[in-house]
C-alpha cells in the first residue's frame, strides 16, 4: 500500500520539463558525429508494381555520394514484431522484386550533405511494370482481385476468432436486435518529433544507433537480424523522445539503411524524415469496417454481440495483428456479454500501413460499440447512462479464458459523471444546437500475450544505491515524452523512502541497461516497469535491513522502516540511520561489494490480454451550427478508474492530450486519399485541432486499488482517447437527430445529415 | 529540401529597389513577410537567385488613414499591425478581422497585406474585404506609377496583374461612406491557425431614406480567384432592405461562386456555404449601417 503520499498520488513537474519546453533538450536530429554522412530514401511512386530493373549509377555517380544501395545489396532478411509468427514477418527494408504502396523503400543513399543525397536519389532509374492497385478492403477481399503477398491469396493476412457463451439463444432470448455497420478512418499519430536515426560503426564491427524509438529492445533484435548480426552486436540508444503514439514501435527501414551504410562506409550515417514525408508514407491508425449485432431484453439487459471486422492494413502487417487481436478484446469489455464472437480480419491494401496508434484497436472498436449502446439507448427508451449501468461490469468479472477484471471503477463512473456533467437535466432540456452525450472505455495495462517471443522478462529494472545517500536506476523502459522516466522515479523514491532529486537515471540504452524491456506501447510501462522497480528496490532493502537490526540490536518482532532518506525501526524511529550511512554500514559489512539488485516483472497468471483493465465514462457538450454544421464542443466531462494515479500532474496531462487526440479523430483529421497517395501532408490540410479547439474540462479519479500494479496503480494515458469520439457523436445527435456511423463527423455530414445539403 | 543559395539584397530606397530589380531581372523574388515565398523556396518550387527585400524601404509599414483620402497601406505594413490599427478597426472592419483570424499569431507578425494580395491565392483573406471595399492597388516600376482596382488585379491562382519588374507600393482604400456597415466572415476546420475553407466580406451603405445606396460583395477560396459577386450586388441596389431580399441577393451571390473540389472541401458545401456567409455578411453589414455609424 501507498506508504508516502508526499510522493506517489502526488502532483509533481517532471524533471524535465524545463528542458522541453525551453528548446535545450537534445533530440537525434540535433546530435552530430564527426565525419556523419546524411541519407536519404528514394521511395515508389506507384502503389503497386513489379521492379524490372534499378539502375544507380549515375547516383553512384554525383560527387559527394559515399554510398547507394537497393534491396538487392541487403541481406534480405524479412522482420516484423510478430517474431512468434515467423510467417507474419512480411517486411524488407528496402523493397525487392516489388513495391506495395506509393512511399515503399526502394533505394537509399549517404551522401555529405542532404542535398546531395536527395538529388542522388533524383538519379536512380527504376523500371517499374505497373499492377493493379487496391485502395479498399472491399475491393482488397473481391473474387478476383490482385495478390499483394503472394503468401496471402485473398489479400487476408490473419483471422482472429474470439467466442464464448451460446451466442444463438442469446439473439434468440432477446427482446430487441441492433445490428449496424459502421466505419472509421486512418488518423495520424502526428508526433512533433519526425523520426530520427543516427548510425555508427563501432569496434569489431559492431554498430550503434540513436534512435527516435518507443522499442529499442526490439528495434535491437530485429537489426541485429536484418543484418545478420549477433543481437549483442547492435547497441541501441533512445535520446530524447519527442512523442510516439504508437508509430514508433517497429525497426523502420531507415534505421536499417543507417547502420547497414554505416558498416559499409565506416561512417556515421544520418535518416531525419520531415512531416511530408510522415504524413505521406508513415504508419496510421486502422480504418475499418465495424458490424456489429447486439440483442438485448426489453428491460435493457445484453444477451449476446456478434462482432465482425475489417481491418484496412495497408501494404503491410506491421502492427495489424495485435490491432486485431485487441480490437475484438475491446468490443467484449465494459459490458456484461453473456453471448460473443468476434471475427477480426486484416486485409491487406496498397497504402501505407496502418500500425499501432493510441488505443490500439480500442477507439475503433469503441467507436461502435459505445455509439450502438446510444442508439439502443433511444429505442429502448432507457437513458444511456441508465443503460450502462445495467450491463456495466464489475470487479471480480471474467471474459472466459481472456481476462479476470481485478479491479473495476465503471460503475462509479457513470455515476460520478452523470452528477458532475448535470446530465439529467441537460439530457431533458432540448434546445436545438445543443446537445449532450456519453462514451465509454476500458483499456489493459500492458499485454500478456508474448508477441515478440522475447526469452526474457518483459520488464526489468537495476537499482544501485551508495553511501552518499543517493540511487541510480537503471531500466530500459521508454520514455518518449510521457513521463515513465518520472513515474519511475518516484515508483523507486516512495519505496527507498529517498528523495526523487537522489536519483540517477539511465534508460533504454540495450548495452547498459538490464535486459529486457518490450518498451512503450500498450500502457504498460507504469504497472510492469513499476513492478520492476518495485522488485529491485525490495531487494535492495533487505541488504539494508539487517544493518538497523545490528546496528541498534532489534528484537525480531520489529519492523524496519524506508521514510524521508532514513532507515529505522518502525516503532522506535530514533533507532535509525541516514540512507546513505545505512549503505555505508552495509557496504562495509559486504567488504566493499556493491549493492546492486536486479527486479522484473512478468505477467503471469493474467489470462491473455493484460493483467489490468482501467475504465472511465465521458460526457461531451456540444452546439451544433445547424445552417454549416460546424460543431464546438463546449465541455467535457471525465470520471475515470486509473487505479491509483502515482503522478496526478500526469495522469491530467494524459487525460487532456487525449481529449485533444480523441477531437481530431472524432471531428477533423482524415487522410485525403486519391489511388493510393495521400493529397494532404502538411498541417495546414491534415487537420489537427489546436489549443484554441480544446474546450475546458472537468476530470475526477475514481478511487480504486489495483492489486497488481504498483501502489495499486494502472493504465491512464491510453484508454481516455476512446470515449470522445463516440460522446461527441451522441451529442452531435442529441442536438440535431444527426447520427454519425462514419468518421470524421464533418460539417458537410451533418448537414447531409439534417436534410439541408444534397 | 534545404534552402538553396541565393543573396538577399535589402535596398534602403524605392529607387534602388527598382533599380535591383531591373539588373537581377533574370532570377529575382521581391521579399516582403516571406510567409509564401521562404516555403516556397524550401520547397524547391521556386528557384531564385536574388532576393530583393522591401523591409529597410522608408516609410513601407504606413498605415495612415486621412478623411478625404482614405485608407493607405504600405507593401511593408504586416497583417497583425493592420488588424490593430485603431483607424483600420473603426473604419475597416471587415479588413481588420480579416487580418486578425487568418493564418497563426507568427505569420501575422511576419506576413503583410501586399504580400497576400501579391500572392494571389484564390483563397486570400484579406483580398475579399478589400474587394468590398473597393479597393485599389499603387503599382510602381522605374518608368512610373499605375493604380489598378484590385477588381482587375487578380487573374487565377497565384496571377494577377503585377509585372515582373512591378512593386506593389501601397494599397489605397477609399473613405466608407456615412450610414454603411462592413463585415467579413470565413469558415474553416479549426477555430484558428486555418485557411479559409469559404471566405464572404460585404459592404452595404444606406441613402437618407434608408434604401440601398452601395452594396458589395466579395468571395474568397471559392473561385479560381478573389470575386465580386455582381449580380448579388445589383440586386440589393437601389431598394428597401428587407429579409426576402437578403435572402434573394445571398442565393444571387452562389451564382458568382466556382468552386471546385479539393482537399478542403466539395464545390456543393463551399456553394451552400457561400449561400449561409452571404446571409450572414449581410445582415450583419445592414444592422451597422441601419446603426448609422460609418
């Protein structure tokens, strides 16, 4: 239990957030090396095409070149996240024989200077024989229709089957059938930080890489493989992360193509991409198909949900497998389903991939789910709060054979936010224009399911203390902007009883800090690196636990206590030392060995999918212009259950960038898509909402204890970008009868919409 | 692309900016804000060799405003002193919103009014209410001067009728005339740090008897170029204001309108849209002017 409060459920700055905000922190594409060369990527210009012949001789050619290569001078090993499925690994990093999407990586080149590799690119012959390009899943699953993969006829790449319960005499006892199709489109994770990779060569041809990752554990194994390395060849550093959301959790080419020229130049190599380029070839968040059938009774209790989705996966698998594996875990949570199936299908498209984004499956599925929920909410004649609350799950619910829910605020808050929202009221009251409306989520704290096939522990920390009373902690967790580097800090403060200032931090370097850490994705960084944290720390204290009970000469029957940078008996907190006397006793008794402890954390007996479920409800206030059917939202109300928040700054700073990520999703981005190449790649056209689109809020945290996480705490800065878009869509309809069953909810649907534009 | 190599030439008079740029006619840019240009040119769409800055040209950031005269902007004057000019405010204010809510803080600051005319984008936020407000622009080159109407000026996007080796000195807009009211109004995506997706300014002014004496209206990113919409304004001409004839001169004005699909919008909601502003602008131009004040 929570034996500091000055420190964990604390609302506290971070440590670095000085440095970020003043421009002083240094990001990959500030680092110079001496003798670094710049590369660039020549990517297709076609969505779908055989290669007949490459031609980089005048490239070679141009004065400044170092190095050009092509598919054909790699060693052509495929990767992919999904090690467990060797067969899933459908990536080269730079394309052979064929090209899938309009921006697949053909050629690369180092140069001395960025010009002269981009214009190098300029001079590369491709010969392409041009083959049908498919745009959609529809069209992508056709009878008939082009193969991407060869080793995918059909153009599914995976199935992805969940069922429990008897899911025919739940349609058949029930009072009311939905069933509906909705679809949701591809968003950008538009991190400010463009991706940035440095290589260098390193002794007995080693190489390092500093990289803008959110996995370097991963990004070190499948290097390593791609270049036919031994894994502790390959030495990956993350600096200075400047966001990921997802879209920086797979070995990219580039980071491939700077090593691989770097071992072949002897010279450091240099990939910074721009937001064209991001916003053209990056990884997105899945469109998708949604059909969804949910039976009810006519008092309003769930019977049964059919669940069938596709997956638009673009070009390649990237993260798609665990999206679909999610997205059909997402639409069996929240609500009690007596009756389920999921069917989930990744389809392969000539687009750029979509991968791991915010939610993961969730938003999507959520989308739907929580929209179907409203709209069986009016025709049963119940108010949906109501609604949820009947068929809310609680603690102690399983999912068969996937989940055990340990710990589960949903209830509370629905209750909390229909109070704080003045939902009631507000939902009664029908001016026209204004409207209100709630969505709903729940969200893992990190997977379960082992993927990536790592022989080691999914999270791992080293914590060394000294005499001076200080600790280093050292962890390959991944801070790429959302704090975890603090989290952890104070995870290791609360339990040593030091201060946060004592603490070193060395993180996510694989040649210094402790194997193995799966990285940031997946909330799962604060409960499985916490717990890591947790560990070691406890080991540590029992190094220093019996110098009190020398030193003081204690009964058995005492306790020691870790507070405020001393170490004491819990009774007789006079019969104590410093910390760092306490290390100095204990150093001394180990005739001078460090103490050093190592602590992990595996999940284990958790089911499938993750060893904790957060949950919250959202209610969103909107006024609709009905004559050009802008929408403003003009407050958002959250109760959420984190479990206990261990940085309360962070946990209202994950809410916020969450409401801001879930309004563009819900109102204006969308990528603007014309066979195959996407038309609008600045941020003057893909359309992000600003801080002056953010409407005030209001948040409360429901107060719940996780038993597995650390200090009971669990997920909070993924699952809260689910709710808005389908809160927002109940609102649009509470003020303007406007049903939104396709994202975006732009202007010109809602006046489609209310009969005033054709 | 990284910037290419060019030199930048800041000449302290208007003789010798003319004067640099008949001798770099070959490969020449006039530098105002940059706000266009600078990512043009970083974006490889534009290659130059010479930049000829107006910033140290006296007298180039006036905004002055004289009761016979009207209104004079200088090519240097940049957006976000325009929208604050107390003058521009009072008499300009369809100019001063425009200048105000268009683009982010950081190009107002940079950005001038010549240079988004100059620029020629059909969707040019300050061009529609200068339409509105008959606006003219002060060509010069070495030879002399010409004044031409901005109505005349823009001829597609990104064209209009300055001649190479033209600068565009000022803009001159007249005195509004007692009893009008002006307004501007654009739709975008976002709140702010947008582009207009529909921009409509209007002008109405009101004889003694109340009837209308002046109406203009001007439509932004909607056409090939910034319009007038001349049939709208002949019909609200010469009579009584009244809510049917806002609403026959707002449905007139669409007819103006050629929009086109694009990225940020379908031609049918920029047309429906052009119809709601129109409705809008005017209502809002007729009560300032009913109101009296000028």
């Amino acid at each position: 239990m929570n034996n500091n409060p000055a420190i964990i459920g604390a609302s506290l700055p971070r440590l670095d957030a000085r440095d970020k905000v003043t421009g002083r922190s240094i990001y990959v594409d500030d680092m110079m090396l001496p003798g670094m060369l710049y590369g660039a990527l020549l990517r297709s210009p076609l969505p779908h095409a055989r290669i007949k012949r490459i031609d980089v001789s005048k490239a070679r050619a141009l004065k400044g070149v170092k190095d050009v290569i092509v598919g054909a001078d790699t060693p052509q090993i495929r990767y992919g996240n999904w090690r467990l499925v060797p067969q899933s690994q459908d990536e080269l990093p730079l394309a052979v024989d064929k090209v899938r999407f309009l921006g697949d990586e053909v050629a690369a080149v180092a140069a001395l200077d960025k010009e002269t590799a981009e214009r190098a690119c300029q001079l590369i012959e491709v010969e392409y024989e041009e083959l049908p390009g498919l745009f959609t899943v529809e069209d992508a699953t056709a009878e008939g229709a082009a193969i991407i993969h060869d080793d995918s006829p059909g153009n599914v790449s995976l199935n992805r089957k969940i069922t429990y319960g008897d899911l025919e005499a739940g349609f058949k006892r029930a009072d009311y059938v939905r069933d509906d199709v909705f679809t949701v489109h591809a968003v950008s994770h538009a991190y400010m930080e463009p991706c940035s990779s440095i290589a260098a060569p390193d002794e007995g041809g080693r190489v390092t890489l500093w990289t803008s990752t959110q996995v370097p554990y991963i990004v070190q194994c499948l290097l390593a493989a791609t270049l036919g390395l031994p894994e502790n060849h390959v030495r990956v550093i993350k600096p200075n992360v400047g966001g990921g959301f997802g879209g920086k959790m797979e070995l990219r080419p580039w980071e491939f193509c700077a090593a691989f020229m770097a071992l072949r130049t002897g010279r450091p190599v240099k990939f910074t991409l721009n937001r064209e380029q991001e916003l053209a070839f990056g990884r997105r968040r899945h469109a998708m198909t949604i059909h969804s059938k949910v039976g009810f009774t006519k008092d309003g209790k769930i019977t049964a949900k059919d669940f069938n989705v596709l997956l638009d996966g673009g070009a390649y698998n990237s993260m798609g497998p665990t999206a679909t594996f999610l997205c059909g875990n997402f639409g069996a949570m929240l609500y009690r389903y007596p009756a389920y199936r999921y069917l989930g299908r990744h389809v392969y498209t000539n687009k750029p991939p979509a991968g791991a984004m915010r939610g993961f499956g969730a938003p999507q599925a959520l989308f739907a789910a929580e929209s179907q929920m409203n709209m069986a909410a009016a025709e049963l004649g119940i108010d949906p709060i109501e609604l949820r609350i009947i068929n809310a799950m609680e603690t102690g619910d399983e999912i068969p054979e996937v989940a055990t829910i340990s710990s589960c605020g949903f209830k509370e808050s629905l209750v909390k936010v229909r109070e704080m929202s003045g939902w009631d009221a507000k939902r009664k009251e029908k001016s026209p224009g204004r409207g209100i409306g709630v969505g709903c989520y729940s969200f893992i704290s990190g997977g379960v399911f082992n993927w990536f096939n790592t022989k080691y522990n999914f999270a791992t920390a080293e914590v060394r203390v000294f005499e001076d009373g200080t600790a280093h902690l050292l962890t390959m967790a991944t801070d790429i902007g959302q704090g975890s580097d603090h989290t952890l800090r104070q995870i290791l403060a609360a339990e040593l009883g030091i201060g946060i200032e004592k603490i070193r931090l060395t993180a996510a370097d694989t040649a210094v800090t402790p194997k193995a850490d799966l990285g940031t994705w997946g909330s799962r960084v604060t409960l499985m690196s916490g717990n890591a944290v947790i560990d070691a720390a406890r080991k540590i204290k029992e190094m220093l636990i019996p110098v009190i009970f020398s030193q003081f000469d204690l009964n058995q029957i005492h306790d020691v206590a870790f507070e405020g940078d001393r170490v004491f008996a819990k009774a007789r907190p006079d019969k104590g030392l410093t910390f760092g006397e306490c290390v100095y006793k204990a150093l001394r008794g180990r005739r001078g060995e460090p103490l050093t402890a190592f602590g992990a954390y595996t999940p284990r007996n958790r089911g499938l999918v993750s060893p904790a479920f957060s949950f919250g409800a959202q209610v969103a206030e909107v006024e609709v212009d009905q004559e050009t059917g802008l929408i403003k939202v003009q407050k958002m109300y959250t109760a959420h259950d984190c479990g206990v928040p261990i940085n309360k700054m962070g946990v209202e700073g994950q809410l916020e960038g969450s409401i801001h990520m879930g309004l563009g999703y819900a109102l204006m981005e969308d990528f603007v898509m014309k066979d195959g190449r996407t038309l609008n790649t600045n941020f003057l056209d893909y359309k992000i909402p600003t801080a002056q689109d953010m409407p005030p809020g209001e948040s409360v945290e429901i107060d719940t204890y996780e038993p597995e996480g650390p200090f009971g705490a669990k997920e909070a800065g993924e699952g809260l970008v689910s709710p808005t878009a389908p809160a927002i869509a109940e609102a649009v309809h509470h003020a303007t009868g406007y049903r939104c069953m396709d994202l975006p909810i732009t202007p010109p649907k809602v006046l489609k919409g209310i009969g005033k534009l054709k | 692309m990284a910037m290419p190599h060019f030199t930048l030439h800041q000449p302290s008079s208007l003789e010798e900016a003319l004067d640099l740029m008949s001798r770099h006619r070959a490969s020449m840019k006039v530098l105002a804000g940059g706000t266009d240009l600078v990512p043009k040119m970083r974006a490889g769409a534009i290659q130059v060799e010479h930049l000829i800055s107006l910033n140290r040209l006296p007298g180039m950031n006036r905004i002055s405003y004289l009761d016979d005269d009207g209104l004079v902007i200088g090519c240097g004057a940049r957006l976000s002193e325009v929208g604050a000019n107390a003058e521009v405010r009072r008499y300009y204010p369809a100019l001063a919103h425009a200048c105000s809510v268009m683009a982010t803080t950081q190009i107002r600051n940079m950005g001038t009014v010549a240079g988004n005319l100059v620029n020629a984008a059909p969707s040019a936020d300050t061009a529609a209410p200068l339409l509105a407000y008959k606006a003219s622009v002060v060509l010069v080159e070495r030879g002399g001067r010409r004044q031409v109407p901005l109505e005349k000026f823009f001829e597609g996007p990104g064209k209009c009728a300055i001649e190479h080796l033209e600068l565009l000195e000022a803009i001159r807009v007249p005195v509004p005339l007692d009893r009008s009211g002006s307004c501007y109004e654009r739709l975008s995506a976002r709140s702010q740090v947008d582009i207009a997706g529909v921009g409509v300014a209007g002008f109405l002014a009101l004889d003694m008897e109340g009837k209308i004496l002046a109406a203009r209206l001007a439509l932004a990113a909607v056409a090939p170029t910034p319009v007038r919409c001349a049939e709208c304004e002949a019909l609200l001409t010469g009579h009584e204001p009244s809510p049917d004839l806002i609403a026959r001169a707002a449905a007139a004005a669409v007819r103006s309108a050629r929009p086109i699909d694009d990225v940020r919008a379908t031609a049918g909601y920029r047309r429906a849209m052009v119809h709601v502003l129109a409705k809008r602008v005017l209502e809002t131009c007729l009560s300032q002017a009913q109101g009296g004040a000028r």
